[in-house]
C-alpha cells in the first residue's frame, strides 16, 4: 500500500515524509485516531515508504522487490503485532487470516478482526509470549531493507506485560522503527505512551468517504456516497459497512429492546435477553456501543433542534420520535448504564445477569413516562 491509496490524512503524510528528508526519524511513534480514519493503512504506507529501494519524493514506486513484498506482507524486515485469542498465543499463530484481513479491509476494526478467528466469547489480548516474540524478531539484524519495522496494533490490548517491551522501544537495535496504532489513549499503558512520539490522526471529512466509496465501489452513486459519508461519522470502515449491509442487525437489536424494556414485559424481556446472550462477547460489546450512539444522535437532536442525525432513515424516524418523550437526564442515566454495561462485558461478566439488570433499570428509568 503506497500513500496515494490511503484515504485523506494529506497533512500527515506530509509530516510523516518530511521526517525521513530531514532525517529526524522517530524510533517510536504512536499513531492515536479514531476508528475508521485509517491510521493502520497509514502505518503501512509509511513502512511500505522506508522499506521501498526506489523512493519518490511523495511516494513509494510500488513496483520495487520490496514494495511487492511489503504490499504482500512479505517482507522479512516488516513484523506485524495484533491482538489473539489464547493466555499464549501469538500473532504469528494467526499471520495467514491477518494477512487476507488486512488486504481485503485496512481499515478493519479489533471486532471484525477477532470475529475473522472466531474469538467467539473470548477477550482478545496481546500476550506475554507475543512481547517475547517481539524482542526475538526486533534482535536480528535487517534482511533486506534499510529498517526493521514493527507495527503493533492496537496497544490497548497490551496488559502489564507490555512493560517488557519498555527497554526495546526505549533504546532499540539500530535501524529499528515501531509504529503503534491506537484508538484509545486512556487504555494504553503510561509507560509506554511516555517512550512513544504521538501521531494524531483526525477522523475522516465526508469528501474524503465519499471519494473513497465512488472510488472503490463502481455502483455508488454520488447520492448515496453522500449519504452513507454523513451517517458514517468519519469511519471509512462503516461506511463499507453501511453500503454493503441494508440491515443493521444492531439498530434493530437496539429498537427491539427498547420497545420490550419501555413496555416492561417480563417474558419478552427474558426471551430478549437470552437471545442477547448467545450472540458472543464482541458482538455485545459492538451492541452496546451502536446503544450509545443511538442515544448520543438523540441527544444531538434534543439540543441542536437540528431535523438530521447520523442514523439511517428508520432509525432517525424513531430518535425523532424519542426525543419528544426522553428528557436529558433520562438520556444521561441510559448512557451512564450502558457504559457500565460495556465495562462489564469487557470483564467477562455474566451476559445474561448483565443484560437482564439493564433492562429492568431501562425500564425503571422510563417508568415515569408509562404512567403518564
């Protein structure tokens, strides 16, 4: 992937080039956006650059040995580092599906990578034995390219054990570069992130999705580009998402819960919940966040009067219609839930106790408005 394929983020590219004219390379970078602006396929971008033998002023050539083995994920002298599954397991267990995962979406999100190895019910991590991997690969001298490359997404994973990587990234073998790539900077251990120059990424602007799915997607109209960009928020990967899928299983998930919890039919509630509890941890933790989107639209709508949102056609017909009957501090209260909700998921807690508990407090919260 050459930076000419990567999505906006013109200012960054300009920087991230101007480091390597100047020669002021940082060792450690940590590249910080939100989901969806494609701070991994810039990660790439910029490996694919320093590795490639026949450098452009603004580009890689793409057609060098190293650029077709870096565009392969080949190269002896790139490492990738990701969250897995397993208290042992490592990301060269798993380098076959991360390779087809990262070549048919860069701008994958962890739930669709943990989905693609069937994660199921268990939390991804990155691992003690992956932190030893990292120090074994990063020890031996380059193979071909100029650099040795590490880049380790999604730091957030990292536990305790990421302090093992402290001494490499802080005084690496020469020619060694790391690239981290994060999403949550509040998750990400300080003792990493103090040993780490930091990247900021800015969400994606509507012209820039909208190029990007005219460009990618024959079919797309300049109409509908225009519509998925607005309801996508800046996330090039949901907007894939939106244009490929006509039903978002979690707004009507969402819809359906909120109709049984404001009834507070007891058996529906049950039935609900059960059916919640089978459909696998990440999946209740990408529910959950979808719930406070939801509720964060109707927000915008209560305080801003404005007539839009960035929710499809029935499920703005629906926050329209909540927002006549939900006031602030219910709102507040909902999300306040739903984010102990996600934490507990987080935590391994009991999906069933969790998701039942909510909706009786959902449904406690909108009692006043039943009795009206």
């Amino acid at each position: 992937m050459k930076f000419d394929q990567v999505l906006g983020q013109e200012t960054i590219k300009a920087q991230l080039l101007e480091t390597v004219r100047n020669q002021r390379l940082p060792h450690a970078q940590l590249f910080l956006g939100p989901k969806g602006s494609g701070k991994l396929a810039l990660a790439f971008a910029f490996a694919t650059y320093l590795l490639c033998e026949n450098k452009g002023t603004n580009d890689a050539c793409g057609q060098c040995p190293a650029c077709i083995k870096a565009d392969k994920l080949i190269h002896p002298d790139l490492h990738f580092s990701y969250p897995t599954v397993g208290s042992k397991a490592i990301s060269t267990h798993y380098i076959e599906p991360w390779r087809k995962a990262f070549s048919e979406n860069p701008y994958l999100n962890a739930n669709q990578w943990l989905d693609q190895i069937e994660a199921a019910n268990k939390q991804g991590n990155i691992t003690k034995e992956e932190c030893m991997d990292i120090i074994r690969k990063l020890s031996f001298k380059t193979f071909e390219g100029t650099h040795k490359i590490l880049i380790l997404w999604l730091p957030e994973y990292l536990t305790k054990e990421g302090n093992r990587l402290l001494k490499l990234i802080e005084e690496p073998p020469e020619d060694t570069v790391f690239i981290l790539v994060a999403e949550d900077q509040e998750k990400i251990l300080n003792t990493i992130l103090s040993r780490c120059q930091i990247v900021k990424i800015n969400q994606l602007s509507d012209e820039d999705i909208m190029l990007g799915l005219q460009t990618r997607f024959d079919e797309v109209s300049r109409e509908q580009a225009e519509q998925i960009a607005y309801l996508s928020n800046g996330d090039f990967n949901e907007a894939q998402i939106l244009l490929q899928d006509a039903v978002n299983d979690h707004a009507t998930r969402f819809l359906q819960w909120f109709r049984i919890a404001f009834k507070g039919e007891a058996s529906a509630m049950v039935d609900w919940v059960d059916g919640a509890a089978k459909i696998g941890r990440e999946k209740q933790k990408q529910f959950l966040t979808y719930a406070l989107h939801f509720l964060r639209e109707i927000l915008f709508l209560k305080t801003t009067g404005s007539p839009k949102a960035r929710l499809r056609p029935q499920e703005l017909a629906t926050a329209q219609k909540m927002k006549q009957v939900i006031n602030l501090d219910q709102l507040d209260q909902m999300m306040s839930l739903f984010n102990d909700c996600h934490y507990a998921v987080e935590r391994n807690g009991n999906p069933k106790v969790i998701f039942l508990h909510a909706s009786i407090k959902v449904f406690r919260i909108f009692k006043p408005l039943v009795r009206v």
